[in-house]
C-alpha cells in the first residue's frame, strides 16, 4: 500500500471563499479540530497577507504539534522572511512558496519572460531553503503552463532545494485523464522527480476536482491539497472528505493509505460549516444530512433486508452518530468538560466554569443541548467577548400584523464604555433591529446578505444567523446565535461591525512589495 499525504488548506485556500472571514480563535479551533483529524501538514494561512493572517498563523504554529504547519508565500523575500517569523516555533515548519508558470499569467500578470520566472523561482527557492528544513514549491496555473517548460523549471527548482513540488489545478479546467497524465509526464521527464514528494491541488470550477485529485493519485501523486466541505475560491477546492473517504473504501483499487480518522470527519465538517456560516448541502457526498438517508420503497426494503444493498459505507465510519452522547439539566460539570475537550476546546479551568454557567442557564430554557449547541455558545461566547466594538445589552422588538414594527436597543461601546440607547420602525421586525443598531453606531451599515438556519433539530433549536455588511468601506461577515431569532439578528449584526473594527484597530493590513493585501487574498 502507499501512503498519501493530506495536505489540508481549508485555513488557506478554504478561508478565501467569498463571504468567509474567520477570527483568530475560530482558526484555531478549526486547526486543533484537524490535528484531531489526523492531516499531515495543514496550511495555517498567509503570513504576509495581513497582520491578523501572520498573528493567528503564528498562533497555530507554535500550538500544533501533530502535524506539521505550513503558510503560503509569493516567491519574494519578503514574504519568506515574513513566513519564517511566523512558522519558526513550529513542530516540523515548512514554508509553501509559489509563483504562476502559465502564458497566460507570465503575459498579463506578471509580465515576465519564462527565463525570468525560472531564475525567481530557483533563486527563491534556495532563500527559502536557507531558512526551511521543509520547501514545498507550487506552479501556479500549472494545468495551462506549457509542458515542456513545466518539466523545466520543475527540474530546476528540485535542483535548488523543493522538497515538494505541487501541480494545481488553479482554474479548475482539466479533465481527470488530462491531470493524470501532467503527473505521469512529470514523473517519466523530470530528474530527481522520485526524490521529492509530488503534490495535487485542484479547484471545482467543472466539478472535477475530487476526480481530476484521484486521478494524479493514480498518477503518482503522494499528497493531495483539500479542503474540508470543499470550500475556496469561487466553486472552491477539492473535498478532503470526498477524496479520504474514496481512497479508504476503493483500497482495492488505488492502494492506498491515510493517517487520517476517518470518524473525525462529521465533526471537523460540522465545525468549519458553523464558523464559515457555509451550509453544507443536504446531498454533499459523506456529509450532507441526505448523504445516509433512503427515501424510496425499494431502496428502504432492500436496506432493511441488508444495509449494504444501498449503502456502501456506514455512517458510523466517519462519526455521524446517531446515539451522540445529549447533555441536559443533570449532566454535571465533569460530563460537560469532557464534552468541551471532545468538541475541540482547550480552556483554563475558570473558562471551563464560565462555560458552564451559561451552559446550565440554557438548561433551563432547552432540554436537550447537543453538540451543535455547545459549539454555538462557546463561539458565540469567545467571538463577543472580544473588545472589539459594541456588546447588545437589550433588545425589545414590538410586532403585530398590523403595526408598524418598532425597536428599541441599548448598545454598550466597548472602548468608551458609553451606552446608547436608540429606537426606530422598519417594514418588517429585522429591518426595524437593524435600523434601531444603525442609529446606535451612528454610521451607514449596509447589509449585503442575511441567512438564519436552526441549529439542530426541534421547536426550541437555537437560531444561527450570518449576515454580511459593508461597514466604513469593508466587507465583513457576522454571525449570531440566540434561542430567539431576533437577537441572533441583532447579535450577528454587531458581530460583523465588530470584526471590521478589530481588523481596523489591528492595522492589519501589512504594505507588500508587489501588491496589497486585499489582492494577495485572491490568489489560488
Ligand atoms: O490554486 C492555486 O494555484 C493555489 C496556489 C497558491 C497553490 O492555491
Ligand atoms: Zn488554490
């Protein structure tokens, strides 16, 4: 058997997918999750990206100890240096550097000559390699760089030191023969190619990623680039679980093997959908909520008779648990830290506590708060009791059929510790919350998206709301639970004025060299 190599980017590549903006702490919940999960290297970020990036990239760095962290650098110095600062305290740093190798970039964007790439990319490379026990090199735009030439300057940074070398797919245009045979070239056509490890990294624009990653497995690809839930850049990236779970339950044919858990899959799924606010669709292969289910008379007799007549795998292999272990009023605070520790939460005994005061105030409203549940309130939690901006300290929200809705709010201004009490009406309950938290702040929030969903099942699930909102000239987005789903409106609405005043305070935007870092998130 092989082994393949899980490189996971959802903190990377994942966190560019329109709309996702995750703090520091949901990062790090999200890397301790995937430690859990058993990734071999995970991709914290983009250190040169932005302060808040190099901050939280650091952060997981110095934390993780499973499994190596790597973060993304352009092929300048800069950025290595700046990579370095931020990956040193690491397990086993690694730096993943990249240039485009394509025409159609060298022509447009950046405006080099192909010999000209070759010597930035060898010459970066070595820099790299002076600082980095472990260099992964990625050709941007592989999939539409002339062949010959991708050979080329795959022999010349191999020679200059790339432990890994990695082919993406980064417009998601080939089909799965066509991304096989890159690798088959590369293998039969590069010296030193057997030497280094070589990596796939696909995107979803054709729906093809999961089977155009297969396919350079089948090619000789050793490590594969995903990300949880499939997210990303526009149609995203390859799904970790889709491909894991293919490689696992088609081992007679690929020949292969994973260090992951699979039955850590549901778990990492359910976290990164909660923090990104990306629903996972009901019918997403191995973590939808239809993934298991059997509508039809047939299918369901024939289940019956014998599961494996319609379900080729069952859903306990990757932890969907239909007898999840529900707290409630009786469960104590031992049951309670157990279940934190299990969901992916490292806290100080007095956090513990705190938690589990709230956790017992909503016992008292809730009979049963599952897993989904635990998780709202301790993000809930951490993501507002931040000093970031504005706390909601009261909301009253008249409505009858044929009234004019009307709210009234009270903010507290974390810095100044002023109170502001404001009221306004709107066509609707949500719009008049949010006219009300408009005149509390005293500036233009536009809100650009509002999606609400339950959390678990039940009358008395708790309300999860995401908004977006422009805000001072940014785009940020927020997210708010509540029992009730007016305050979870109101409480995602301030979360998301909240976040643009973090990043504003936290000056996070570094000045680059070549481009600024709002274009840097762009890339991949
Ligand atoms: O898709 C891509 O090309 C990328 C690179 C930065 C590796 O994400
Ligand atoms: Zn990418």
């Amino acid at each position: 058997m092989r082994k393949i190599n899980f490189f996971d980017t959802t903190l990377r590549d994942g966190e560019q997918s329109p709309g996702v903006n995750l703090n520091s702490e949901e990062k790090l919940a999200i890397a301790r999750q995937l430690e859990r999960l058993g990734v071999d290297v995970m991709e914290a970020g983009f250190p040169a990206s932005s302060q808040a990036d190099f901050q939280s990239v650091q952060e997981i760095a110095r934390e993780i100890r499973g499994c190596s962290v790597t973060g993304l650098a352009r092929s300048v110095k800069s950025d290595i240096d700046t990579a370095w600062e931020a990956l040193k305290d690491g397990a086993s740093p690694r730096i993943h550097i990249f240039i485009a190798t394509s025409d159609i970039h060298l022509k447009y964007k950046l405006k080099k000559t192909r010999e000209q790439v070759i010597e930035q990319a060898v010459e970066m490379v070595k820099y790299a390699k002076s600082k980095f026990p472990i260099v992964q090199w990625s050709a941007e735009d592989a999939c539409r760089t002339d062949l010959g030439y991708l050979a080329k300057i795959v022999g010349k940074v191999i020679e200059a030191g790339a432990d890994v070398i990695n082919l993406p797919d980064t417009v998601g245009y080939l089909a799965p023969a066509e991304y096989g045979n890159i690798f088959k070239y590369i293998k039969e056509n590069v010296p030193g190619i057997d030497n280094v490890t070589l990596s796939a990294h696909c995107h979803d624009d054709l729906g093809m990623a999961v089977a155009n990653s297969l396919a350079a497995i089948e090619n000789g690809a050793d490590q594969i680039e995903s990300v949880i839930n499939g997210i990303g850049e526009r149609a995203g990236n390859a799904s970790l679980e889709e491909i894991a779970v293919a490689l696992y339950i088609r081992k007679d044919f690929y020949q292969a093997e994973t260090r992951l858990k699979l039955d850590e899959i549901k778990r990492t799924s359910d976290l990164v959908s909660n923090l990104t606010g990306m629903a996972v669709p009901r019918n997403k292969a191995v973590v939808g909520d239809n993934a298991f289910a059997h509508e039809s008379g047939i299918h369901q007799d024939g289940y019956l008779k014998e599961k494996t007549t319609y379900e080729i795998f069952s859903p306990e292999l990757v932890g969907v648990k239909t007898d999840a272990l529900v707290l409630g009023k009786h469960s104590g605070r031992h049951a309670f830290k157990d279940k934190l520790k299990q969901l992916g939460f490292q806290f100080e005994e007095e956090e513990v506590n705190h938690f589990f005061r709230i956790f017992k105030e909503f016992t008292a409203k809730k009979k049963e708060i599952t897993d989904e549940d635990i998780i709202a309130i301790v993000l809930e939690e951490k993501v507002s009791s931040r000093k970031a901006g504005y706390d909601l300290e009261g909301l009253q929200v008249n409505y009858g059929t044929s009234q004019v809705p009307t709210a009234t709010a009270t903010l507290r201004n974390q810095f100044t510790d002023e109170v502001i009490h404001e009221a306004a009406t709107g066509t609707g309950s949500i719009e008049a919350v949010y006219n009300t938290l408009e005149r509390c702040i005293g500036e233009e929030v536009q809100l650009l998206d509002y999606r609400i969903q339950s959390n678990g099942k039940g009358r008395d699930a708790f309300a999860q709301v995401y908004v977006q909102v422009l805000f001072e000239g940014k785009e940020g987005s927020g997210r708010g639970v509540a029992q009730d789903v007016l305050e979870a409106s109101a409480k995602a609405y301030i979360n998301a004025v909240n976040r643009i005043l973090l990043l504003k305070d936290s000056n996070q935007y570094f000045s680059t060299t070549e481009t600024s870092a709002v274009e840097t998130k762009t890339v991949g």
